[in-house]
C-alpha cells in the first residue's frame, strides 16, 4: 500500500514513539531517506519527545496522562491473570470464627433481665417528690441522693419540684429520713403518692 506524503506526515510522531508497525515504519523510513523536509519534521518530534521524556512530571494530569500512555501501549498484551485465591480461604475462615463468636456470646448472655431496665417513654414510678434549697450544689445534691440511696426519675417541674425513686424498696424509710436530715440541701419532701 502506497500512501500519500500528508498520510506519512501524520504518522511521524508514531514512527517516533515506536507505535508503529514493522511494515508502516518501513514505508516512513523510505518517505524519509528521499524527502529532506520530512526528515527534518522527524528530527524536530524526535528533539521534542526526547526534551518531554526528559522532564520530571510533577502535576497530577501528567501523572494521569503517562498512566493513559502506558495503559495505551499494554492494549495489545495479555491480561494479567486473576491473583491467586490461596489466602481467601483464611480470610472465610476468620470470619466463621468471628460469627461463632458473636452468637456464642449473645446465646451465653441470655435475655436481659427486664426488671433493670426501664422502657422508653414510659413513666417512671416516683415515691417521692423534693425541691431543693435554691443555694444547694450540685455537688451537694448528688452526694445526699447518693447517700440516701435514691435517684432522679423526673424533674425539675416548672415550680422546681423533682420525682425520686428508692433503689431498694425495703430502704425506703430509711432513704426519706435521710433527706429529712439535711434541711440545708432539700426544702421540702413529700410522698409522691399523698
């Protein structure tokens, strides 16, 4: 096949590159052994691969275009097999144990005992209601319901008025004759139910 001079001008920079076929790279090199301005349109792209090879690449986008260039050339190759799956099994195998595990603890757990745990929304039983002296600390509060042995179960109201509940029952005396003895700390104590 027999091209034209503007076909061969085209393809100058691939016979640079090495891009081409034996027989295209042929016809060039005959175009360029009779033609004086072609051999130097050659020497010109060759000059300039050779300074643009020689450059560090530096930008993301010549990262990437070199990248493109090298994927370009690998078209024709063979793909790469698939990595082999000697280690899949281990990874399968870690994984069982961990799901083993897991249901052992959850079966070994048993069901939560629902007598600890108050649902959400649902209103807490109060046995007594205090407000508290307007100069009390927090500090203060905490450690005389701590000592008394009951918690927070609602409040402040607007009038500042807080539920509490006893955390054992049977010391349920003993928990209201403790916040009775620190007049400095509760303003006022009542039974939730009066």
């Amino acid at each position: 096949m027999t091209r034209t001079r503007d076909e061969i001008e085209l393809d100058l920079a691939f016979a640079v590159n090495g891009t081409l076929s034996a027989q295209e790279q042929a016809e060039i090199d005959a175009w360029l052994a009779r033609d004086d301005l072609l051999r130097a349109e050659h020497a010109a792209l060759a000059e300039i691969r050779q300074e643009m090879q020689a450059e560090e690449i530096r930008s993301p986008g010549d990262f990437g275009l070199a990248r493109l260039l090298r994927e370009v050339g690998r078209e024709g190759a063979v793909p790469a097999a698939p990595p082999a799956s000697g280690r899949t099994w281990m990874w399968q195998a870690a994984a069982a144990v961990a799901l083993a595990a897991l249901l052992a603890q959850t079966l070994l757990q048993g069901t939560p005992d629902r007598a600890a745990y108050d649902l959400a929304g649902a209103a807490p039983t109060a046995e007594l209601t205090v407000s508290f002296i307007p100069g009390a600390t927090e500090e203060q509060i905490r450690t005389l319901l701590v000592n008394a042995g009951v918690e927070i179960v609602a409040g402040p109201s607007a009038l500042g008025f807080y539920d509490l509940t006893v955390l054992d029952p049977d010391q349920r005396a003993a928990a209201t004759d403790t916040l009775r003895a620190a007049p400095d700390i509760i303003e006022s104590i009542e039974n939730a139910s009066d």
